[in-house]
C-alpha cells in the first residue's frame, strides 16, 4: 500500500484509533494507542515519548548510573518519527492499524541509542559498501499452560507447560494445541510475518518458528513484531510463552539463530560455484570479522545474566570462538547451499536479544571483517566444544560487557555515545543481579552453613 492507501485505511478503521510502539534498548516493544486525528498529526511531524523508555530497565526500575536521561533531567518527552513503511494490520484486533517508530533529535537526525535507529546505520554502512544485507531471525521458546496472573501466584514456580516430556518435531504435540499452533501460522501470517515453519522442539512446551528471509531492516522489524506478537496470541489461548535464553539447568536453552547474506545487483556476493564449499572470498572476510569481533560486542548478541546459562558446553550453543560448514556445535554456521541460499547462521545469538542489536551487531562485525579484508581462521571439524585455538566467548554478562565497555572496536562499529549508554545499562543488569539472593544458595547453604 502506498502512503495515500495507509492513510486511508487508517481513516476508515472502525476503531477511530491506531497503535503505535518503539523498542527500547533491550528489545522491549513500548506503545501505546492514539486517536486518528493525533495520527494524522503525526505523519507530518513526531508523536513524544518520555524518554524514560531509555531511562529504565525491563522491570521498569529506574537506571541510576545513566547519562542519557535521569532523574537529573526530569525525564523529558523525546520524538518519535512514526515509519509508515513499517504500517501493519493486526489481525487479533480486527485489523487495528499499527506502526513502529524511532527516536529522532528535535533537528531532525536519529538518535544514536534507539536501536531501529542503529540497524538503519548499519544498513547504511552495508549501502555505502556497496551491498544490500538480507537476513533473518529464527527463534526458540517455551509454552506454559498459564496466565500472568498464575504465574504470580505460583512466583513462577512449578509452572505447567503447554505439553509434557522431550519431543521434538512432533506431528502429535502440533495436533494437540492445533488451534494455537494454527493460530500462530494464520494470524502471523496476516500480520506480514511470514513463517518459513513451525514445529516443536526438544523440551516440554518449546516451539521453534523460522521467519522468512527478508531485507534486514524488515528482517529486524519483524523478529521484534515475532516476539510480541507471539505472546498477543498466546495470551488468547491461555498460554503464556517466554522466549528466555534458558529455564532452566536441565533443558536445552532457546536460540535466536540470526541467519544472513549480502547481494549485489540481485546476486548473492556469498556464494563462488568454483570457491571452496562454494563460499566466496567476500563470504569468508565476513565470517572472520564476526569471529573477530564478536568477543567485544557479545552483549549485543547475549544481553542478560541468563544469556550465559544457555552458553555451556553440549546444550546446542557455542562456547567457543569456531566457525564449520554445517556444524551446529560453532558459533559460525556456514550453509554454502546454491546461488540463492548460500548464507551464515550466527549460532551465539539468543531468543532473549534484542533483535535490532542482534542483527545490527552481525552485520556491523562481519562488514568490518570485508573493510579490513581479515583472513578466516581454520574451519572446526567435528566438536566445537573442544576447538579453543581461537579462544571463548566470555562466560558472564559482566565479563562480556567489560570487554565491550573498553573496547575501541565496538566504539568503531556503533559509536561511543550508543556503546556507553547500552554498557551502562549492563552494568545496571549485573548489580540488580548481584544483591540477589537465589534460590540456589538458599538450597546449598541454608541448612548446612
């Protein structure tokens, strides 16, 4: 639709109202609906936010060691330029209109923390290097036959998921909550976020949906909407669905595979029919400079303290700097593949990432890797786990983001000002975990000590 049509539909709808949302920095969809008419404002100029979206955590906890926003400026509006490129229909709202948007400085000129402002950079980046990025994301979560309201009341404790035991690519358990499963692929669908598939996974209640491939930006816009929108129709059926990195010690943890290319003039630049494994030079240089790279900007790619449990040795993550050609015990996956699907899966990446850091910290590492035409280390042969001669990913959020904090790499790739306030808002995320007092240590030391 173009610009008239949207405009149009939005007029039109019913409701006499429209939904709006901005990620914040740790992927979180914030939103809220307005009237027609402040919609209509909107288009010519911004809609304001208070700017405590980049003020606080996930738990809506106040940071206290940020310089973007505080209580020190009183927690300002900030404006936000709605994307009509982003318009979309929600179909479990009878076709409500909705938009995303991102912050913009009253001149006019993005904001450099807004993370839909930082993947559009990148993208830029790619542009100006002469190649158009596609890509998308798949993901990983658990499915529990709860509300929010049983969760708090169980403190999140023996919660009952949507189906028992291991079982894997399972035709029956898809049957057996065929309407939430049906619902998932419909209404998603309806929603442009196409599904390449969906099936269960290995543990009690875990789904695994692909997105299909698209432009980055849209790639991006669309694991953000995924997220959402899951749990938007799992509410509906009762379920109430986490995409957490891992819940637990004795069940694989969830991915947020980023799989990626990059074209030239409708080619695919990744893929050489007379290269080894059919992968080109172009192809390698990029995959070397995520091996590079990624060491330094892990927090992009892993965000929370429980981003580290799913990073251990045998549950289906990499620990180790390796990349293979179809290896899923690495943390490059290259699936050299014919002209059109020739790609790189990057295995590090959790379903508990924000989605545009995730894909931005891809693209960003592996063109820095063609921008210095880095060399790619030796392909891991068999077990990943047991390949460290280039060295491990950092095991804990606050060692990772002390390499990102320090590390001048980062500062190249996203520029100091985004690198300071999201190191900032790690360091906050380490320390609420630090006075904690778990349920581990009660169960170890209560009796014995």
């Amino acid at each position: 639709m173009n610009t008239e049509e949207i405009i149009e539909y939005v007029k039109s709808h019913p409701s006499g109202r429209v939904k709006v949302a901005v990620s914040d920095i740790d992927g979180v969809l914030r939103g809220k609906y307005i009237s027609v008419e402040k919609f209509l404002s909107a288009v010519k100029g911004h809609i304001g936010f208070c700017d405590v979206v980049f003020g606080w955590d996930m738990n809506d906890q106040a940071y206290d060691n940020t310089t973007y926003t505080g209580w020190h400026s009183g927690y300002p509006d900030a404006s936000v330029k709605l994307s009509l490129n982003s318009f979309r229909k929600i179909p479990w709202e009878n076709g409500l209109p909705f938009f995303l948007g991102e912050f913009v400085l009253a001149s006019g000129e993005p904001l450099t923390i807004c993370p839909r402002q930082l993947m559009q950079k990148v993208i830029k980046d790619a542009a100006d290097a002469g190649y158009e990025a596609k890509g998308s994301q798949e993901f990983e979560w658990f499915n529990f036959a709860e509300t929010p309201q049983t969760f708090a009341e169980k403190e999140g404790r023996h919660l009952t998921p949507l189906t028992p035991g291991m079982f894997g690519y399972s035709i029956l358990r898809g049957s057996g909550r065929n309407d939430y499963f049906s619902a998932l692929f419909d209404q998603l669908k309806h929603f442009d976020i196409p599904l390449e598939g969906l099936h269960t996974e290995t543990g009690p209640g875990v789904y695994e949906a692909a997105i299909a491939y698209s432009g980055f930006l849209n790639a991006a816009d669309n694991a953000v909407l995924f997220k959402t929108a899951v749990k938007e129709i799992a509410y509906k059926h009762g379920i109430l669905a986490t995409f957490m990195a891992k819940i637990s010690e004795n069940l694989p943890g969830c991915s947020g595979h980023v799989h990626q290319s990059l074209w030239k003039e409708n080619t695919n630049v990744f893929h050489d029919p007379s290269g080894q494994n059919q992968m080109s030079e172009t192809m390698k240089q990029y995959m070397a400079g995520q091996l590079y790279c990624l060491p330094y900007i892990l927090p992009m790619v892993a965000p929370t303290i429980n981003s580290y449990k799913r990073l251990v040795e045998g549950a289906w993550a990499p620990t180790t700097v390796t990349w293979g050609v179809d290896n899923r015990t690495v943390a490059l996956r290259a699936i050299p593949g014919g002209s059109k699907s020739c790609r790189l899966e990057t295995r590090v990446v959790g379903s508990d990432t924000n989605p545009y850091l995730a894909l931005s910290a891809c693209l960003a590492s592996g063109l820095y890797g063609i921008k210095n035409k880095l060399e790619l280390q030796d392909v891991t042969m068999g077990n990943g786990y047991r390949d460290e001669s280039n060295g491990r990913f950092p095991k804990s959020l606050d060692d990772a983001n002390q390499a990102m904090k320090h590390s001048s790499i980062a500062k190249e790739l996203f520029g100091e000002t985004f690198v300071n306030h999201f190191t900032q808002s790690r360091d906050w995320e380490v320390r609420q975990f630090a006075k904690v007092v778990t349920d581990w240590e009660t169960k170890r030391y209560f009796e014995i000590i």
